[in-house]
C-alpha cells in the first residue's frame, strides 16, 4: 500500500523557532509538495521538487524553504516561525509519468500552532 | 483573486439521493480537472478526474461533467452514501505548467 508519512500530527512552537516538517514516501515517486491549506482557502502550494537536490518555489514560498537530499525525503523548514504561519501542513508526491495527469498521493497532514 | 471557486462551503444531503457539488473555473488555458475527497484527519485522496477534451466522466457512483463556455464542472454522486460525507476538493492544471489550482472545499454532510 502506497504511503506518505509526515513526521507529527500535531505541533506545537513558539514565534522566532526554527521549525522542521519531514514528510517521506515509499512509492519511489520523483516528484513531491508541501501544501497548506487554511479555512476558505483551499490547498496553496508552498514548494515543490521535481528531483533529488532540486526545488521550485510555489505560490506562497515566503518565510519557508526546503530540502531535498534523498529521493523519498523531503522537508519543511521555517526558519522563524510566526503566527500567521499556523495552519495545516501537507505533504504530497507524485510519479512523472503521465505529466499532469498524475494524481498526488497526500500525508495526513501536521497541524502546527504557532503561539 | 481565484481561479477557482467552490461557491458552497457545506451542503447537506439526504441518503440515497443525488449530491451534486459545483465548480467554477476562470482560466480557460486548464486542460484538465480533478475532484479530490478528504476526511478529518486524513490527507486528501483522489477522486476522480476529466481532460478538457471530454465533457463527462464516470466512475461508478461518481460522474464529473465540464461545461467549458461556461468555465464549469460539477460532480455528482449518486446514490449518496454516509461515507460520503466529506470535504471535497475541485482542482485544476494546465498542461503547461504543472500546478494544480485549488478551490477552497465543499463540506458534504449525508443525512441518514
């Protein structure tokens, strides 16, 4: 069964700290995301990576970057966490192979208050 | 501004009858559109999808059509069941550029 693990269900940080979000797959997929989604706003796309070491910026990259070192890893860093930045956080990935036609596999997502 | 709109936050529906959740789009460079399902505490999962070049798609209890003059899709469900009930998500891409707009969710709530 194909999978998408995110490190934390639930977390919780104060204004100013440095916060890291690990998301992995298990399905060998090339491509991954990092979404957030408010009420009444859908899913926005923070980052995306289309390879090992490679990353484009979404709609929303302010305050955020990532990391990709190993296929099947990718992560969310906020380097100053602030409170505009509470929210649900989800990971995705998705095979190359059908361009985009390929449905996104998600994480069941962290919940990060930011106090 | 959104390129695309879900219009109705929630929407209630009696089991066994027709659950029609509505979506409209602004872009009409989108060449294709899915339909995504979420529970509390669950990351989305993929419902069902539709290429421009068609203007309805089935799945068993699930049927998506497109209207494109009128920058339009709708997903229908029928008979609703009470595991229907959940968020669902209309999003579209363009098949020059990756991304996958979203709309903001539909909350559907099946009545026994």
């Amino acid at each position: 069964d194909v999978k998408v693990t995110q490190s934390s269900r639930y977390l919780v940080k104060r204004t100013g700290e440095k916060v890291f979000l690990e998301c992995v797959q298990d399905m060998d997929h090339e491509n991954m995301f990092w979404y957030r989604q408010d009420p009444g706003l859908g899913l926005r796309l923070i980052y995306f990576s289309y390879d090992v070491k490679m990353k484009e910026k979404g709609d929303i990259p302010e305050g955020y970057s990532v990391s990709r070192e190993k296929k099947e890893r990718f992560s969310l860093i906020l380097e100053s966490a602030s409170t505009n930045q509470t929210s649900m956080y989800l990971c995705a990935s998705s095979s190359s192979g059908q361009g985009v036609t390929e449905k996104l596999f998600f994480g069941s997502g962290t919940q990060l208050s930011v106090l | 501004d959104q390129q695309v709109k879900q219009n109705s936050p929630s929407l209630s529906v009696q089991e066994g009858r027709i659950s029609i959740l509505n979506c409209d789009y602004t872009n009409s460079m989108f060449d294709y559109f899915l339909w995504y399902k979420k529970y509390p505490a669950e990351g989305p999962t993929f419902l069902i999808s539709i290429s421009s070049i068609k203007d309805k798609n089935e799945d068993g209890r699930f049927t998506v059509f497109l209207n494109k003059s009128a920058k339009h899709l709708s997903l229908h469900i029928v008979p609703s069941q009470p595991g229907d009930s959940a968020v669902y998500f209309c999003a579209a891409v363009m098949d020059s550029n990756y991304q996958l707009i979203w709309g903001a969710g539909t909350k559907l709530i099946i009545k026994p």
